[in-house]
C-alpha cells in the first residue's frame, strides 16, 4: 500500500531528475476491472509506481494537478459543450 507521504514525495520530483529507464510504461499496465474501486485503485497504483510521472513509449509524462480550480468533469464538459455550439 502506498502512503500519503510516498505520494507527496512523487508528486515533488523533478522530472529531469528522473531516469527514464526506471519509470513504467502505461501502455503495459492493465487494470483488473473485476476489482472494487478501492481495490483497484490500489491495484493500479501498485503497477504504476508513480502515478504522477511514468512513460508512454519513449515518451515520459509528468501529471500535475491544481491545488484549487476548475474540475476536469467541469472542464470537459464546457469543452464539448463548445463544440457543440461550433
């Protein structure tokens, strides 16, 4: 189980600091969608490794979030609501 404090930590580091080598691939990691959410969740987290940085291919990808903000549900939302109008 990953702790609060191990995610903070991932959360901080610095992407060019990061060897590209040591991060997990998304495209390999395959979620067990039989599990409770809770559970896989955890399950996800444990194949992931950093949920915050981790590659596609040869590409690394860094995931930062807001403290405070817009949702993603609500910033989706107006997006395809745009695109209705369009």
């Amino acid at each position: 189980m990953i702790s609060s404090d191990a995610l903070a930590r991932m959360r901080q580091q610095n992407i060019k600091e990061i060897n590209k080598d040591d991060l997990v691939d998304i495209r390999s990691v395959v979620v067990d969608t039989s599990l409770p959410p809770e559970q896989r969740m955890m399950d996800y987290l444990e194949k992931i490794k950093n949920p915050y940085c981790f590659r596609c291919g040869d590409a690394v990808v860094s995931i930062h979030f807001a403290d405070k903000g817009n949702s993603l549900d609500s910033l989706l939302k107006n997006y395809f609501l745009g695109l209705k109008r369009s």
